[in-house]
C-alpha cells in the first residue's frame, strides 16, 4: 500500500473491457533440414543422443523395477522410480540452450530433466571445469568409481559421472550425487545447474520464483525453470507462487536495475497425466495448460503451447522466451505437450488409458521420428544412430554394475556411524554474510530514525529504585527483533525480508518501523496474501545462496504454508547430503484477544518436525540475541514471537539489552529467578504468569519457585532444567498452546525419562484447554494463569496448606476431559 | 457474621485440649466476655471467653471431649446464621489472612510432624525422589504416612522423617536391630548414613569380645511385655515389711501335719503370703483392677498371678477365683501350676497378662531384701515378696529383740491409684500377713 501509487476512483470506476491475446499453441513449423542453418550435425546428433540417453536410462529403471534385471545384471531395488518413457524431447529440448547458471527446479518425475541438463551442462563447460567439478563434489568421492580406468575424453568421463551420480542416489548409495539421501524423487547435482527436484506436487511451483528472486535481488546472471507436472497446476502454492511472481510491484515500486519481471519459466511438463487423473477432459478445466497464462497477468505470462514430441519446438521456444526474460518481462510460462508410456510408477497398471492411445503415441515417438528426420536430413546415417545406442547401452551396463557394487557404492555406514544422517540435519554453520559485497541500503544506519530513537530509550525496564520507565520510554522486545534485523541488513547484501505489511505499515506488529526508509524495496517488499509463496520462495532463496526473513502474520497461518514449512523447509539440507544450505529465519507472531483462528501457539508443530530450530523468546534481551544467532546461523530457524509482548521492556537482564551485538546460543534454556521448592518451566510469553505464581507461592506458601524460560523449543538443553529438578523434585511446564499433543507435554516426558529419580511428583502441564480460544473477554478460562500453576501444584505436587482450589486439576477430571476429547 | 470459637493453643507443645465444662449452652446469647467453656491441658486449666456478641448457634464438642487446637468448638452469629461452614471435617476454615501468615512462620519452628500408618496397607506410594532420599538417609518409610497428593509419601514427608528417625542405610538398619549395635561416630555411607561396618556394640571397650546370640521367642516375648509396662504406666514402688513371726510359725505347724501325714499338702510361707494378699485385696477392690485408659476393670473375684522362674523365662500364670480357695486349696493349685509351667504345658489362656487382676513375685527364696517388681500390665500394681531378716523390734515394755521380718515391695500404676491407697493397701497386706489366722 504505497502512497506514491493513488487509486483514482473515477479511472477504476470507468466502464471497460478485459481483451486478450490469442494464445499460440504448437505453432513451431520448421524441419530438420531448415533448422540446418540454426544447428551444426554435431548439435542435431548430440541432441539425439541426450534423448536416446535418457530413454535407455529410464528402460533401465523400468527393467530393474519390473523384472529385476537389466541386460543379465541382477538387482532389486525396492525404493521409488517414477520414469518419463516418451518425454525425452521435452526434457532436452528445455534443457539444451540453458547455460551452467541457469537453475532447473522438477518434480519426482525428473531423471529425464536431471539428465538432459546434466549433459547440457557438460557440453558448455570446458574439461578443466568440468574436472574441478567432479573431483570437488564431496572431495571426489563421486568421482572416483567413474575415474577408475576410464579411457575417452572428459566430456565422455562426465556423462559417465552425470549417469553414475544420478543412479547411484537412486539406489541410496553414499556415492550419489546426495549422499543416498535424495533418492529417485529428490536427485539434483547444482554444480550442474540441477535444483532439487520436488516427491510433493506442485513443490518446485513456489520454490522455483524464490530461485528467481535470489537470482534477480543479487543481479546473478541466468533464469529459473520450473519444472511442474500439468496436474500440479490444481495446487495452490503453485497458484500462489505465480501471484508471488507476477507480482506489479517489480514493475511499478522497485527501482533502476531492479524493475522488471523476474528471471523465471513455469515449464509445464504436460504428460496429461496427473498419475492416473486426465488433465484434459476429467481433473481440469483449461483444457490446454497454457490458458493459465490468461488469468495471470497483462502479459499473460508469455504463455505458449509447445509441441514437446519436437525437440527442435521446444528449443526453438526457450530461444524466444529468453529474450523475454533478459528484457526483464518475465516470468514466462511454457506448456509443453508430451506423453509418458510407462505407468505413473511400476505398480500403474495403465487402468486409466487404452492400449490404442498408448500405441498412437508411440508409433510418433520423437527418438524415432527424430532419428528418421536426421537420416532424412543427411545430418547421420542409420549406423551412426545404432552406435549412439550401443555406446548407450555400455554406459548403462556400465554405470550399473558401479552404482550397485556395494564395495565401489556403499551404502552409508549406519552400523559403525550411527548418527551420520543426524549430522546432517542441520549445517550448524556461523556466517555473518552470504556473500562478500556492499548491502543496497538508503542511507547509513546511524542516520535511521528508528535506530536514533532507540538510542534515547530506556534500555532496562525499571529504573534504580525499581520502578518501572514509561512505556514509551521503554527499549522493547520489537525493538530487540528490530536491532538485530537492521544490523544484519548492513551486514549480509543477500538479505531480504518481506511478508504482509512487512514494508510502509512496518510490519502488522511495527517491528520493521524505520525500515522501510533504510532499505530498497527489492530488500524488504511486501508480499500478496499467501503463505505457501512466502515461505516457499524463501526456501528457493535460501537454496541459492541467499539469506531471507520470511513473515507469515499470526501462528494461526502455518497453516497455508503447512508444505512448505513441514515438507521443504526442514528437508533440504540434509536431503542434499548437505550441499544446500537453508539460512531462513521465518518469524511467527503468535497473537491473542483475536479469538479462534489468531490466538494459538502451534509451537509444537514446528517443533515435532525434524530439521527445523525452533525459539520463543519472551524478553528484549532474548529476543535480540537469538534473532542474531538465527541469523548467523544457516540454518531454517521458526522464531516464534508474541503479540503479548511486543511492548515488554527487558526486565532480568543487568544493565538491560547491550547496544552491541550478541548471540544468545539456541537450544539454551534460561534461569529467570531462582528457587529451590519447585520449578516451573514455561514456553513463550507465560514465562510472567509464572513469575506471579513464584510471588504468590513465596508469599502466601512459603516456597521459592525456580523459574526457567525455555526460550527455545528445538534444539533443546535439558541440562539446566534437569539440575533444577534435582534441586527442587518438582516441575510443572506451563505455556500458551493447548495441551495436548503440545511441546510441553514432549518437554514433561522427556524430563520424566532423564529426572525419574529426582522426581518428588510427576511433572505437570499447565497448558491451554484443549478449545478453541474464546473472546478475549473469555481468556482467562482458556490460557494458563498463575492460579492454574498454584492449583496443579497443590493437586498434583504438593498440597499447600490452607489453599483452596479454584480449578478442577484431579486425576478424574483430566480423564473425563480425555474422554470427551475437550 | 457468624464467627467461629476456637481451641485456643496453649503453648507450642499442645496439640489437644480436654473441654472441661460448657458453661453457655446452643441457643444462649452472649456477650463479649461472657465465659464460654473450659478446658484444660496437661498441665493446667483455663477459659475461654466470647470474642463477640451474638447468639451460640452451635457448639462441636461435648464436655469431656479431647478437642485439637485450633479447630472450631462453637460458633457466635445472629441467630438463623448458616454454621456448616464452620463445622470441623465439613468445609475448610477460612483463616483471615493475618493468622495464615503467622501460621507459615510458626511451621517453621515447630518440629516437623511425623505420621505413621500401624501397618502398610497395601502398596506403598512413594515418589522416585522420596523413595531414593529414604534410601540414602535410612528412613523405613514403609509405614509413613505420605502427605502427597492421594496419600503419596513424598520428599518432605522423609525429610521429617529423617530428622526423628535413625540416619541408618537399611543393611545397618537390619545389622543395628539383630546384633543389638549402634551407629558409631563415623558414618561413611551417601549423605553421612551410618552403613552396616560402622556400627558398633554398646561398649566400644570390649571390642568384638562377646558373642551374639539370638533371642528365644519367650525371651522376646518377655522383653515386650516388660518394655510395653515401663513404657505405658506410671511405675513406682513402696517398701514395707511385715513380722513373719505369726506365719513362720503357721509354715511349722503345717510342716508338722505334714510331716505327721494329717494333711497332704505341703504349705509354704510363699501359701501363706498369697493367702494373706487375697484376704486384702478383698477389702482393697481399687486394686483388684485392670487400667485400660480411658477406664478401669474392677474385677469381683481374685486371678492371682503368680511369677514363676522357669528355664526358658519368667512366666506368670493366674490361678482364678483364687479367692474362692481354701490355703490348702490355694497351695495345690499354685504348685501344680508352677509346675506345668516348668514343663511347658500350662493352658497359654492363663498366661496372658489379662488372665490376672493381681501378680505375686516372690523373690525370698533367693535372699533378696528389697526390689521393684515390674507390673504385668493392664493389671494395676504387683506385690515382690522378698527374703525374711532379723530386724530389731520394739518387744513392748522398752524390750527390743530380734524379729523376722519379711520385706514386701508394691508396685503400682500411679495412673490408676494414687500413693495413699497403695500405702493403706500395702499395709493392709502387712496386717494380714502378721495377723493371719485360719
């Protein structure tokens, strides 16, 4: 909502018409011997040849799968392999005039893409490049079954490295390109300019425009494919990620080299088929995908059908959109016509299709019409043809017995390295900036407002005799998340930021205030309404090589960004074998007063999912320093917040919160008072429920209550709270999400398990009822208060002397509640 | 308002009052000042006035009724005022906010209550933490009583235990109870619990010289019922003696019928005396008694215990309705029973200390001049009857002479007579024994 753009009632309000272009579809009409003039032989062969690799690639796969045999060499392989017999052409023909920094993004149906690009890439790179890469990736540990006797060109000695890399990840093999831990629906190799490839449907469709934006902000060279299936086009994040992309804003907001579209194709790999579902005539309605395009934006995205049995077609259209792109008009979307023979997946019995249609297909089979066209052309004669598939079917065999020689492959050692999969769930690394150049700023950071003003605030809460500073006097905890935001933003140029009202309102909560004026659009924008693109594109961001600050409002969204929070943010990386890195530091607000959908703490969805660093800070001092830490770190951290505290000043921290920088380590728990009696530990802003429960028990019971502040959910140190509850024998965890199924009650067994002996009662959570959250006016009988904590220490724990219950905390009672599910 | 009227605590160490007598009955209107009740402690008597004026809705307790401080007796209101509130055992009290305050620091300083169940009833619940600090610190914590949640005995609940209880490991503790050992200075074991090598026997001098030997049951037996009389009655003993002239020549005369075959039975001076003792205790019936607490058993007839030297132990059989027996009668039936107690046949129904009202320990026989006789409780008292010795006497006509006399040593339960009864009966005795005629 910038005020520069004024929306003038008497323009919109004027009567009109939404015309279109008309949309071409197959219009490529060229033959082999007129596109003489535009391929040398050598490149008419070689895209023959890369078709004819990856058929015999993918018969390959089909004959271990279906008979468990390939050529005489035996092998079971009882993991995923969903092939691509028929789509060849497409694949090579996306491929053939991308360059190495052009980044592919596929589906699970994309051993043909990671081929094609592969041996795309392979012939645009010189042999000292290519021999850096392949003796880098992993320190030559995938390299050195291929290198062993090999006896040809470079060039011939990186296919076989391409082939071998790739088989070898779909087998699980510590050799392949990802360590084994890709496999069949995950492979990619991004020496080569292959991005991870998506099992989830639609997954590269918001991915795919983070890449692009990374490629865009950072002025790398290059453009994204999206490789997406025609059914994905049903998902919403893929919607969502081509609202991201289409975005006026680039038009219309960013500035200089900056303005224009992004650097991005949505390919539409269109085999008709969502697994067994007809795109055209039962699951869809655009009847050609390319229609889409219409619907999207002025430009209709550029959108095109291309005869994807035609190798020549579909280069001939990457050629024209490129141009597009490098004038900055993107994104573009291709819908490019093809048909798969084999099944969805070994177990397809083709129940969906008839045999005619099948047949129909393959009598035009593109290698075959291709390979005649040649011959016709005089371009290779029949024998040429048959050597490249001999030569082929060598390579398989080949490549074969190496990626299933358990000596020369191995699997990774599980046995003798237990916790090598553990390793990799995150890269741990410290990094102040991502890449080594001067940030896009406004102006220096000492002249911001917002950072002027901080400097006059009231760093600790209270003054010397206790009593506490003004609110607007008071250092907060959004000034905390906001000092450690700008200094990164002056540290790392890669650095980005944005989500709904992330720019001129300065975030819903006002922790970006003061931004806005420091930092040019395309580093903190704001996004459309939707967080699967939010957090998706932040994801592919990250991927690249860029750090990023996605904002998704209220807890309540995570909702809308459930796959990519759950299924891509925490995979990637160890998915890779760690060669990706993920330095995404997604902020969450969890609110309150706003009722059922604006006031739940989701903390332990987060926090259940392996791969994700989970903190809830609920002081400045916190809240800065672990924000630093996020950001130093690389990898994808969920850095709750809470519209509890926002105003908060810092209230333990001597001397309040240092106007320097400073790390706060994640996973470290924190001791907000000390006590002896009995410890309550809390998640998120209940820590100052607990802390008037310590008050109430010293004064009225007599017992000093140890108060521990979490601080984070995932990693987690339970060492503090295990010698706390050595000391005292009892704990009760108390925080704002429901309790069932909650991270308090994981934190509850966990401390059951390793403080057993030390345990004077069992520990008790004081969570939310198991409800929707009611009115504000209604919270009390929802979140957990101090009177909860008392009353479940004295029913549970302890029984205070003299105290009288207010709530029902028996045993009896929680089993009826479990009863009813309430 | 209705307020309560409550026990007040007099001194730190009272946890019980006795209401003496309601002077206000339900329904009287009171006034500030006016005397409610009284009641007394062990050591002494007091009254409690109305606090306010009002109408005594309901009292709690009867006269006589021993009553926890603290706890509501009577409420003072307007008439019609709801009282189930203040009951005891219904709702709880609410304090004013001043006396929980003050209540918090008087717990601290009061020693830490300690209950205990008779027997562990069932399972025992006890929390990870409390079982381990009961370990560590020797606490048998089987029969606590746990103050946690639903009874479980939980951390404090051993803390206080701890502190009145013997910091042994459980080996020592088992060690400690067989060999009749205690814990030495030196405590080696986790958190400074003696364990079974520190312990050491009552006199460290003697080094290992002795040998332990495990007690018979009946020496079991006897230690208990000795240990359980000292522990639970008001023990003390009166000396006397009695001029055994008279029955020493009774002894002769029937030794000599004896002797002469005119009676069967052979009377002792040990007859004599029991004979005696019956004929008094039918005029002293306060002493023919059983103390049971709370009440006395005042017994018709005469169940003379007799203590019997035997080689397993000290056993006191009862003759009953001894009263009802003539000397020879009396001396047959003590003499057969003595001597099924010698062989171990005698009806274990007459050897329970209830079988008895009054217990005759005769120790004469073994030159003893004077001793303190433990009771056979729930008897009342206990007659030692001791060796007989020349005493000087005044013969009458300022002639003294040697004469023998027989030293008797009552013990009594103070709880149920006091000292001058036992004197009067004591000496009753004496006449008997110096008067006695057949």
């Amino acid at each position: 909502m910038p005020k520069s753009q004024f929306i003038d009632p008497s323009e919109v309000r004027k009567a009109g018409e939404i015309t279109f272009n008309p949309i071409p579809v197959n219009q490529y009409n060229k033959t082999v011997e007129e596109e003489k003039a535009n391929f040398s032989n050598e490149d008419l062969l070689r895209i023959y040849r890369d078709m004819v690799v990856i058929r015999e690639f993918e018969t390959m796969l089909n004959l271990i799968k279906i008979r468990g045999d390939y050529n005489g060499i035996a092998y079971d392989h009882p993991g995923p392999a969903h092939l691509s017999i028929g789509q060849e052409a497409a694949a090579v023909g996306m491929a053939y005039t991308l360059g190495v920094e052009d980044f592919i993004f596929g589906s699970h149906r994309s051993h043909g893409e990671i081929l094609a690009k592969g041996l795309s890439a392979i012939a645009k790179l010189s042999d000292e490049q290519l021999m850096q890469v392949m003796e880098s990736h992993f320190d030559g540990i995938t390299f050195a079954p291929v290198k062993n006797g090999h006896s040809g060109t470079v060039k011939e000695l990186a296919i076989k490295f391409l082939i071998y890399g790739t088989l070898a990840e779909i087998f699980a093999r510590e050799t392949g390109f990802n360590k084994g831990l890709g496999g069949s629906m995950h492979a990619f190799f991004t020496p080569f300019g292959v991005y991870p490839n998506n099992a989830i449907v639609g997954g590269s469709g918001d991915i795919a425009v983070g890449a692009a934006l990374y490629k865009k902000v950072n002025r790398k060279s290059g453009i994204v494919v999206a490789n997406i299936g025609d059914a994905s086009m049903a998902c919403g994040p893929v919607w969502e990620g081509l609202a991201f992309a289409t975005m006026d804003q680039f038009n219309e907001l960013w500035e200089g080299d900056m303005k224009g579209g992004l650097p991005l194709i949505i390919n539409i790999m269109n085999n008709q088929y969502g697994m067994g579902g007809q795109t055209c005539g039962e699951t869809m309605g655009y009847n050609i995908a390319a229609r889409i395009g219409a619907g999207v934006n002025a430009d209709q995205l550029h959108a095109e059908r291309v005869d994807g049995y035609n190798p020549l077609a579909v280069i001939d259209a990457y050629k024209r959109k490129r141009i597009i792109l490098e004038e900055k008009r993107g994104p573009v979307l291709l819908d490019v016509l093809t048909y798969r023979y084999s099944g969805h997946s070994p177990s397809d019995a083709s129940s969906y299709r008839s045999k005619e249609e099948v047949e129909a297909w393959e009598a035009q089979d593109s290698i075959a019409w291709f390979g005649r066209e040649l011959v016709k052309a005089g371009v290779a004669t029949e024998d040429q043809l048959t050597g490249i598939k001999g030569d082929t079917i060598s390579l398989m065999e080949s490549s074969m017995k190496l990626a299933i020689d358990d000596k020369v492959s191995p699997r990774m050692d599980m046995a003798k390295y237990p916790n090598l999969i553990g390793e990799m769930m995150f890269s741990n690394e410290s990094v102040d900036r991502m890449e080594d150049r001067t940030p896009d700023v406004n102006h220096p950071m000492a002249e911001n407002a917002r950072v002027q003003q901080l400097a006059k605030k009231e760093r600790f809460a209270f003054d010397e005799n206790g009593k506490a500073h003004s609110k607007i006097k008071t250092y907060a905890y959004r000034d905390g998340i906001f000092e450690a935001i700008v200094d990164r933003f002056y540290k790392d140029p890669t650095l980005i930021a944005y989500g709904e009202e992330n720019r001129d309102w300065g975030g819903a909560f006002a922790v970006y205030r003061g931004l806005t004026e420091a930092l040019p659009y395309h580093r903190l924008f704001n996004s459309p309404i939707s967080e699967a693109s939010i957090v998706g594109t932040a994801i592919g961001y990250a991927m690249c090589g860029g750090r990023v600050i996605p904002e998704i409002m209220y807890c309540d969204f995570l909702g809308r960004c459930g796959d990519q929070v759950f299924n891509q943010l925490p995979k990637w990386q160890a998915m890779s074998g760690n060669v990706i890195k993920m330095p995404v530091v997604l902020r969450v607000s969890v609110g309150s007063k706003y009722g059922a959908q604006h006031s739940q703490d989701w903390t332990a969805l987060t926090a259940q999912i392996p791969g994700l660093k989970v903190v809830f800070p609920a002081t400045p001092y916190d809240a800065k320093g672990l924000m630093n830490a996020a950001l130093q770190g690389t990898d994808p951290v969920i850095f709750f917040e809470s519209q509890r505290l926002y105003d908060i000043g810092e209230q333990f921290h001597k001397g309040g919160v240092p106007e320097g920088y400073y790390e706060i380590a994640i996973g470290e728990p924190d001791i907000k008072r000390e006590g002896k009696d009995v410890t309550i530990l809390t998640i998120g802003a209940t820590l100052y429920r607990a802390l008037e429960a310590a008050d109430i028990l010293q004064e009225k019971y007599g017992m000093s209550a140890e108060v521990i502040d979490a601080r984070s959910l995932s990693p987690f140190n339970y060492e503090l709270v295990l010698a706390s509850v050595k000391k005292t024998g009892r704990i009760i965890i108390s925080g704002d999400a429901s309790s069932r199924g909650s991270f308090m009650k994981e934190m509850a067994q966990t401390i059951s398990e390793l403080a057993f002996d030390d345990l004077d009662a069992p520990p008790v959570v004081v969570g939310s009822r198991n409800w929707i959250t009611p009115a504000y006016e209604l919270e009390d009988s929802f979140f957990p208060c101090a009177e909860w904590m008392i009353d479940a220490i004295h029913e549970k724990i302890v029984p205070l002397k003299g105290h009288v219950v207010k709530n029902n905390f028996t045993s009896a009672e929680q089993i009826r509640r479990n009863k009813l599910g309430v | 308002m209705a307020i309560p009227v409550i026990m007040p605590r007099q001194g730190q160490s009272v946890e019980t009052c006795i209401l003496g007598e309601w002077v206000k009955k339900k329904g009287d209107a009171v006034k500030v000042g006016d005397i409610l009740f009284s009641y007394e402690t062990d050591k002494a008597s007091f009254e409690e006035d109305a606090k306010a004026d009002g109408i005594l809705l309901d009292i709690f307790f009867a006269e006589g009724d021993e009553v926890p401080v603290l706890v509501n007796v009577a409420v003072i209101g307007a008439a019609g005022e709801s009282v189930d509130e203040f009951r005891p055992g219904g709702q709880a009290v609410p304090l004013a906010e001043t006396v929980a305050a003050s209540e918090v620091v008087v717990e601290k300083l009061i020693a830490p209550e300690v209950k205990t169940v008779a027997e562990p009833t069932g399972k025992v619940k006890i929390s990870p933490r409390a079982k381990n600090l009961a370990e560590k610190s020797g606490v048998a914590y089987q029969q606590l009583q746990g103050s946690g949640p639903e009874g479980r005995i939980i951390e404090r609940d051993i803390e206080a235990a701890a502190q009145v209880l013997p910091k042994l490991t459980p080996l020592a503790q088992e060690k400690a109870k067989a060999e009749g050992l205690k814990a030495g200075e030196a405590a080696t074991g986790l958190g400074g619990k003696a364990i079974a090598k520190d312990l050491i026997s009552y006199n460290p001098v003697y080094s290992d010289d002795f040998e332990v030997k495990k007690l018979t049951n009946m020496r079991k037996l006897i230690a208990k019922a000795m240990h359980t009389s000292l522990q639970n009655s008001a023990q003390l003993t009166h000396h006397m003696s009695a001029d055994a002239r008279t029955i020493m020549a009774l002894r002769k005369k029937y030794k000599k019928a004896l002797d002469a075959g005119q009676i069967s039975q052979n009377i002792t001076i040990n007859d004599l005396v029991c004979f005696a003792v019956i004929k008094a205790l039918k005029k002293f019936p306060q002493v023919n008694t059983h103390f049971i607490g709370d009440s006395m058993r005042w017994f018709k007839k005469v169940h003379l215990g007799l203590a019997v030297d035997t080689d397993r132990g000290l056993m006191v059989p009862a003759i009953k309705n001894a009263d009802d027996l003539s000397l020879e009668g009396l001396s047959g039936q003590m003499q057969s029973i003595a001597g099924q107690c010698r062989k171990g046949n005698v009806s274990p129904e007459l050897l329970a200390p209830e079988a008895a009202t009054f217990t005759i320990s005769n120790l004469g026989n073994y030159g003893v001049e004077m001793f303190t006789p433990v009771i056979n409780i729930p008897q009342t008292a206990i007659l030692g009857v001791c060796t007989i010795v020349p005493r000087p006497k005044d013969l009458g006509d300022g002639v003294y002479g040697f004469v023998p006399m027989m030293g008797l040593s009552l013990t009594y339960d103070h709880q149920a007579l006091d000292g001058g009864e036992a004197t009067l009966f004591l000496r009753e005795i004496k006449e008997q024994i110096e008067n006695l005629e057949i």
